[in-house]
C-alpha cells in the first residue's frame, strides 16, 4: 500500500551556515585585552593609486581599501563583500562592480543578509561580473530587500542550482529571460517571497 506523503517545502531560512574563514596569511587577530590591537603591515600599493588618496589617508584603512579585485576564493570574495558594505568609501578606487569574479565557482551565500544584516541595503550595479565559471548561486541574494541590480547579462549556464536565490529579495524584478539554465536541477525558492517580482 502506498503510504501518503507531505509535500515537501523548501526551509529558505533554515540551515546552517558554513563558517566563512580568513586566509591564515590575512587574519585580523582580535583584540587583546589591553585594548590595543596587533600592528598590521601595510602592503605595496600601486604610485599611481598613492597619488590620488586624499591627504593624511588612515592607515588603518588602507587595508580594505585595497582589498584585492580579482578574487580566486569565495572566502576572500566574502570577506571583500563584508568590508565593502561596512565602509564603501574605503573601496572609492575598485568600485564593487568592477571585480574581476570570474573564477569563482561558487557564489551560494556571497550576498547573504542573514549572513551580514547590513547587505539587506545592498543594492550595487553587479552588471559587468563575470559568473560563467560558478555551478552554485544557493541563497546568493536572501534577504537583499533593497537590491534591483541589472545581471540580465549573467552567463549561468554552469550553474545547477539556484535554490532560493532570491528569496525574500522583496525589490527585485530583474529579467532574467535570457538566463540559459538547461544545466539547472534545482529551483526551489528561487523567487519565493519576491514581492516586486513579476518576471516570465
């Protein structure tokens, strides 16, 4: 006898979230309790570049200033990410719509508001990122309220899973038409709760 099963529903919320590490050769200690944190050095930066940082720039934000914009890791990505939504001032020089992510191959949780609370605000012009390389965009943008970026563009026929993409992304309603997904096997919650969102 066939025994009746429940319908499974996609838990877009649940789950827990792998920890984002710091390459070791980065690693930003914590404070100590004296209060004075360990000094950094600060790396060689282009001549050109110096010339135009307004005068007395904090070192303290050079650092993120000069994160690096071609990314090899999806960590590194992150921790780029994190810093930019933190203090976007710092990054005037490498606009986040300018990194170079083509070897990235696994963007799932790289916009992740329930990861960082402060990219709920996001909203950034990603149009010219190169994601052909990536297989997985799970959760890439959960919880981006704010965010209604243009990536029509987007090369993802790699990708097979785009699991709760946009869940939540209650401004967003990109087109998407043109996105070649026949390597895709799993849809669920791509655009559940997208309130704004009214795409074929």
């Amino acid at each position: 006898t066939k025994q009746d099963r429940k319908p499974q529903v996609t838990d877009c919320s649940g789950g827990k979230q792998a920890e984002v590490g710091i390459p070791s050769n980065e690693r930003i200690m914590e404070h100590q309790d004296d209060g004075i944190a360990p000094p950094q050095a600060v790396p060689e930066l282009d001549p050109a570049v110096w010339s135009r940082l307004p005068p007395l720039f904090p070192e303290e934000k050079i650092l993120s200033f000069i994160a690096p914009h071609v990314f090899t890791s999806k960590d590194q990505l992150i921790q780029a990410v994190d810093g930019y939504v933190a203090d976007p001032p710092s990054f005037v020089f490498y606009p986040i719509g300018s990194w170079d992510v083509s070897q990235i191959t696994d963007f799932s949780n790289v916009f992740d508001a329930r990861r960082n609370p402060r990219l709920k605000q996001f909203n950034e012009d990603l149009s010219r990122w190169i994601v052909s390389n990536s297989t997985n965009f799970r959760k890439m943008f959960r919880g981006c309220t704010s965010f209604n970026g243009n990536i029509s563009s987007w090369d993802v026929s790699n990708a097979t899973t785009f699991q709760c993409m946009f869940f939540q992304c209650d401004s967003f309603n990109g087109d998407v038409s043109s996105w070649d997904v026949s390597n895709a096997t799993t849809f669920d919650g791509m655009f559940f709760q997208c309130e704004s969102f009214n795409g074929d």
